[in-house]
C-alpha cells in the first residue's frame, strides 16, 4: 500500500509499504480523510530533530484520520461502519491501518468524514475544558484561537460562561473566533492585552487562562494576565523549554496550574467519543473548523500553508486519494473585517494602546 513519510525536515516522500492484516479482536480500516494538527506542524514536521530520527514511521507525522471498515475481526464493530481512528504502530497518511476497538471511535451516517474527523482534535480539548468545572459566571480567556483555542472557546460559550475571551496575532482567527462564541477578543501585536483585559472584565480579570498558543512563551504569559488566585489550564506542547517563566509572579500571584494531556490519561478516547455523540444531537459542531479540503497528493502543499497561516487557514483535511490532485482550496469564502472587542465583526473599532 502507499503511505506518505516524512524523511527530512518538511521533506515527504511516497513510500510503498506492506499493508496490514488484522487479528483476532483488530480491524483493517481504509483511511478516508486525515487532518493536520498543529503539532504535526511544530512538534515533528517543520524542526530538525536530527539525523537519527529520520525517516519517521511510514503517514507520520499525522494522527487525526478517518475512515471505513475494510474487515472486521472486532465484536460490535462491521465491515462499512465508518469511524475516527486513533493511530497506533503506524500514522495516519496511510492507505489503510489495523487498530483495536479502544483506538476506533464509530461516527453517525450522515455528514461528511471530513468534517466529522475534526471530532478528533476537539475531543482531546473537551478533556482539557473539563478542568475548569462549572463556567457559569466565570470569565474564561484563550491564547491561541487555532482549531485548538477555536474549540475551547465554542465549549466556554456553550457551557455559559460569563464572558469568553480570545487572543491571538491574527486577526482573520480572532473574526472566527467571534463567529464561534467568543464575546471579545484581543490581538496583542496592536494591543496591551493587560489593559485590553481589564477593560473587558471592567478590572475583574480572568478566572481561567488557556494556552492553547503552542508557543514557549505562552505559558508565562498566561500566567502574568490570569486574575490572582485563578487557574492557567496548560494544552499546548512545545519542544523547547519555556522560554521565559516569572516564578515570583506564579507564587505571589498564587496561581493554580492544570497541565492536561488526554493521550497520557487513563481514558484516551473517551471524550472524542463524547464530542461525537454531542455533534450527532446538534450540541456543537467541530466541522465548521474546516476551511480547507485537499489531496495527500498535495500534502506538502497543505503542510506548508497550515505552518505559513496563509489563505485564512484554520484546519485543512486532505482526502486520502491520489486522484484527487489539486492544489488545498478554501471550503469557504474569508471574511475581511476587522474584528471587534465585542460581538459581531466591523469595519473598524476604537484602539488601546500597545505597549511599547
């Protein structure tokens, strides 16, 4: 079968590779749809990380996929069930896999699988957003509005929180961002996101920070803008050391931190089965994260533009189909206002004044 591999930094290769059988208990599921994860992107695809540890297994770096049950060897499971696999062994940009029930995540009939991969992902966030409990009336703020902080923040409106607030560099996610629940928003490039806040939350603060920015100075930064004596819920993984972290500030300002990390958990797909089932009553719908299909065959191409941030890029799902060829295309038209503190986009807003 073929699989795409990643061979040197941001270099994929087409391999031919064995095509698996399953065992008793396993199925063999032909991959359908993959996505690209930010951590494929800064964690694996984009670093060197050295000549040792190329090639990377064959459809690495890749774990978000979806497909169809070619064979089944797994009670309750059936040949043309469609499902969310969780990779094991090998990654995603494969042709097909063999995975056990407790990797395999059944999706409803209806919807594309391009969308319904996008489950996947906001599972992995549902755990992390069960560390802030109850949000009724409490103020939740997100540093990074990728699909990673786009779906905290849908879970924070959903949940009812009092006020939900997004930060990020780019103003075409901060519209999105608004578009999917946030009640304001924050660029910290044009803006002092400290004065921006206190505005907002009429000097109240935050009571819960995510960092969902996967960048080494998020972490510190949350930290510094968090109210005293809130939480910082940590999401991102980095592959550096923080780059800078104000102990004093942490302990003075008595901060309480929730690192989360739902592969390492007890339950690993759990709350993607969950996310499932509250996108097939119509509770929330990760798909609209999607803004980009495409083909394998250009996977270069899609990687690229996911690290580069161009074309109003959010998630790009790629068709595991060589036939398929063409360059990533936009699944919807790019807004072009400017977004506001509040509500809805505009053309313009008035400005705070950035710290120099």
């Amino acid at each position: 079968m073929k699989a795409v591999q990643l061979v040197a930094p941001k270099t994929f290769e087409w391999v031919e590779t064995e095509q698996p059988s399953p065992a008793q208990g396993e199925c063999l599921i032909k991959i359908e749809q993959v996505s690209i994860c930010g951590s494929d992107i800064y964690l694996e695809w984009g670093p060197d990380l050295g000549e040792e540890h190329y090639p990377l297994p064959p459809g690495a770096p890749n774990h978000e996929c979806a497909g169809v049950i070619a064979e089944s060897r797994a009670p309750g499971l059936k040949a043309g069930q469609r499902v969310i696999v969780i990779p094991r062994k090998t990654a995603g940009m494969v042709e097909y896999t063999v995975q056990s029930p407790d990797r395999i995540i059944p999706v409803p009939d209806w919807g594309g699988l391009d969308e319904w991969v996008m489950c996947q992902h906001s599972g992995t966030v549902l755990y992390s957003a069960k560390a802030w409990g109850n949000p009724i009336g409490k103020r939740i703020a997100v540093l990074g509005q990728g699909g990673i902080g786009l779906t905290f923040t849908m879970i924070a409106e959903k949940q009812g929180a009092l006020q939900v607030i997004g930060l990020d560099l780019e103003d075409y996610r901060l519209r999105k961002s608004l578009e999917l629940g946030a009640t304001h928003t924050i660029n910290p490039g044009r803006e002092n996101a400290a004065e921006a806040l206190a505005e907002i939350t009429g000097g109240e603060g935050v009571d819960f920070f995510v960092d969902a920015s996967g960048n080494p100075d998020g972490f510190d930064t949350c930290v510094q803008l968090v109210k005293k004596m809130g939480t910082v819920i940590s999401f991102s993984l980095i592959t550096a050391d923080l780059a800078k972290f104000n102990h004093r500030t942490w302990m003075s300002k008595q901060v309480r931190v929730i690192p989360t990390v739902v592969a390492a958990g007890p339950t690993p797909v759990q709350e993607i089965r969950e996310i499932v089932a509250l996108r097939d009553r119509g509770w929330i719908d990760p798909g609209k994260l999607k803004t980009h299909n495409s083909s394998w065959s250009n996977v270069s191409e899609a990687y690229q533009m996911y690290a580069d941030r161009t074309d109003g890029v959010i998630k790009v799902v790629m068709a595991v189909d060589a036939s398929t060829a063409g360059k990533p295309r936009r699944a919807g038209a790019p807004a072009t206002a400017t977004p506001s503190r509040k509500g809805k986009a505009t053309a313009a807003r008035r400005p705070i004044a950035a710290r120099r």
